[in-house]
C-alpha cells in the first residue's frame, strides 16, 4: 500500500491571500474538472456522470489512464476521491484546516494500492518515490493553489 501526505501553506508570505471559501472554490472546482488545474495534456477528459446530495461521480483519463472516482464534499473543509476504477484503488484526500498558528493549510494524504499489483512490489514503490517526490502531491497543492489565484484575479471564482 501506498501512504502519502503533504501540507503546504495556503496564504505564504508574498502570495496575494486566499480566503476560505476561495480556497474551497478552487478545491471544488478541481474535483469536478482537473483539466483546469494540471499540467496541459495530463488531464484530457474529466465529466461529472452523476451527481447526488451526498456524492458524485466523475470519469476521467489523467495521464492516458482512464478512472472512475466518486467523490464527497465536506464544504470548506474536505474533498474525498475514493477510486472505483482505474489503475488505483484507496482514497485520495484535500483538506483545508488551521494550524496550531489560525493559518490556513491544505494537505493531501493518501492510502491507495495498485490494481492488480503486487503490494509493496516495485510498481508500488515507484509510484511511492513519484507521489513524495519533488513533482508529487505537494507539488499539486502549490499548482492547485496557484490556479485558484488566478482564477480570483480574473474574478471566474
């Protein structure tokens, strides 16, 4: 199994400040379609099929895997993507909290297995390395972040 996290800052020193609800905004909108928020060409498709008062459903192909994520909003506080199909099977979670300090944070944290994978073996290390490297989920945060500004700054959030 795979078990990562990372937090980042949501307002650090020298970006234009992010309020709660822009930051959840950014968030949401990130669930409902990432092609909005990763690099250009990862994500080329991302359709809500369904949608409930307690979930919905996105289908998606990030990185030429097709997936299918159903996903819970908790507002202003937590996004789920527990993974139905697809390469990955586990949760994905983006939650935004205060630390010890009243500052805004958002973390990520996973525990996800490989479909049809050894457990541990090295398709799951690999993707450990990926997922805590450098271009992993902090990384993603800081991206998500960022598009969340701009998307204020044009007033589309």
């Amino acid at each position: 199994m795979i078990y990562s996290t990372a937090t980042v800052p949501v307002n650090p020193a020298g970006e234009t400040p992010l309020t709660r609800a822009q930051a959840w905004a950014g968030l949401e909108l990130k669930a409902r379609d990432a092609r909005q928020f990763l690099p250009p060409g990862l994500c080329t498709r991302c359709d809500v099929v369904e949608e409930s008062p307690t979930h919905f459903v996105r289908e998606a192909t990030i990185a030429g895997a097709g997936l299918r994520e159903i996903i819970t909003l908790e507002p202003e506080r937590k996004v789920s993507f527990f993974q139905a199909s697809g390469p990955r099977e586990g949760a994905i979670i983006n939650e935004l909290f205060e630390d010890e300090a009243g500052a805004l944070q958002l973390r990520f944290y996973c525990y996800i297995g490989l479909r049809g994978k050894q457990p541990g073996g090295p398709e799951e290390q690999a993707e450990q390395a990926q997922f805590d490297g450098e271009n992993g989920y902090r990384a993603a945060l800081l991206s998500t972040l960022k598009r969340t500004r701009e998307l204020v700054a044009h007033g589309k959030l």
